[in-house]
C-alpha cells in the first residue's frame, strides 16, 4: 500500500502525518490518514459548522458493516451545505446539535468500527450528501465556503431563526418580533445593546457565541469590520434605519445601527 506524507493538514492536530489509503469512486469513498509511528492524534473541525451525526461507543470490530463500520465517528454540516465526516475515533469530544468552530479538537484517532489499526478515515460530502475525493481540501476550503452568515433570536418564538447570507439583500429576523440575540461570521467583533439593562454588553468575537442576553430585547447593534454595512428596522416605529459602517458605541450617526430605546426586529449586512 502507498504511503505518501502530507505538507498540510487541517484535521489532525500533529506533524509527520501520511495518507495510507486514497479516495476511490467504486471501493474507499475518503481517505485514510495516520500520524507516524503514533496511534493517537488530536482531530480537528475541518471548518466551522453543526454536529447533525454522531456515534460513541463502538469497539474495533473487522466485520461491522453500515454505521457501525465508521466506529465512533463525527458528521458536520458546514455553513456551504457540504459535510466532512471523521470515523473510526477513540473518543469523541463533540455530540448532535452542538455548533463547532474551524480548527476545533472533535476528538482523537483511534481503531473502532471496521479498521485494522489507529487511523483517521475523512470523508466530505456534497450538500445532496454524496462523497467526493476529500484530498483536495485536506489544507483547503470547502467549495462555497467563503459565504459568510448572521442570525437572530426571535424573543417572542424563543427560537434562533434561519441563517443568512451576507450580502444576500435579505435579513436575519421575523417582523413585528424583538431580537434578543445576534451573531455574525467574519468580522473583528461585535456587541449589542440589553433594552431592559439599558447598557452595552461584553463584545463577541466568534460566531460559536453571540452577542445578547436572553429574553431581554435588542436596542442597537454595533459591528466592527472593514468590510460591511449593517442596518436594523424598528419593531414599534417600523421602519429601517441607514446603513452604518462605523463602530462606535458613543455615536449614534454612524457608530451603531438602532434608537436606544426601540426595540429592533431585524437587521440587514451588506457589502459595503
């Protein structure tokens, strides 16, 4: 068997790691990849998105077949629609429903399911979750990947409602209901205004946390990046409010998108 060392990895967390078995489109639909003289590594989130399979204790077993035959394994959606799939774990760090960042340790190689030794087999699947060849994107993006998305929490709905595309020309929201919580990819951070506290809260960095402190209603929102404007729509007065570009939470033309004291409904980031 070809054993070939890689130059770049995103899903182990070590050095000196090899390809031992390469995708096939009729008999292996991933890859195999070992860390070197070492039977255990940590395992890596390809890239941010949703634990929507996952599976726990299964032992080494040669002659499992279906699920079972991935051992304890890890399936995530990505924000593009595709999935990346990790079997044949020694333990498993994440479970269904939980949402994980670009880089985060899902777990460690290990030898269950239908493997003949400590390995982690990759796959990435298509949006209609068909498997294509992983290696091109063993150090690479997913296709589509470069979208970037925000989302609300619906007060009234007690729910976080469905993700949208920046620059979309849609918005993250349900009219006539307060926002309580926000979140955004791909900016420096952001932070919103707590109505009934009638103060700012602690800025937010990532998109696995979000800016608000539920159920209580959103006044303002300011976002920092060099790269959108944002605007959000009054519950009561209905109406949008201008685009903003600037972050600053001292000034209200163009630090900060909202009219403290009002509740906002939605928001809209575009491209500036």
């Amino acid at each position: 068997m070809a054993v070939t060392k890689l130059t770049g990895c995103r899903v182990l967390d070590c050095t000196d790691y090899r390809i031992t078995q390469y995708y096939s489109a009729t008999s292996h639909r991933g890859i195999d990849l070992v860390k070197w003289a070492c039977a255990t590594c940590p395992i890596k989130a390809h890239t941010e998105g949703t634990v929507v399979f996952c599976q726990t204790g299964y032992k080494n077993n040669p002659k499992a077949t279906g699920n079972a035959s991935y051992g304890n394994c890890v399936k995530i959606k990505h924000p593009n629609g595709y999935y990346t799939l990790y079997a044949h774990m020694e333990k498993v760090y994440v479970k269904k429903g939980q949402y994980v960042s670009k880089g985060q340790q899902i777990g460690y190689m290990g030898n269950t399911g239908y493997s003949f030794g400590a390995h982690l087999h990759f796959e990435v699947r298509t949006s209609n979750d068909t498997r294509i060849n992983p290696q091109p994107y063993l150090d690479a993006d997913l296709p589509g990947a470069n979208v970037k998305y925000y989302q609300t929490y619906d007060n009234n709905a007690n729910r976080w409602l469905p993700k949208v595309k920046i620059n979309a020309n849609d918005y993250a929201g349900n009219l006539g209901h307060g926002i309580s919580g926000f979140r955004i990819e791909d900016v420096t951070e952001y932070k919103v205004h707590d109505k009934v506290k009638k103060k700012w809260l602690p800025a937010v960095k990532s998109f696995s946390d979000y800016a608000g402190n539920l159920p209580n209603d959103v006044d303002a929102v300011a976002i920092k990046t060099d790269k959108y404007k944002y605007q959000v729509h009054l519950k009561n007065s209905n109406r949008w409010l201008g685009y903003v570009t600037g972050y600053n939470t001292k000034d209200s033309k163009n630090g900060y998108a909202g009219n403290i004291g009002e509740t906002i409904d939605a928001i809209k980031v575009m491209n500036k």
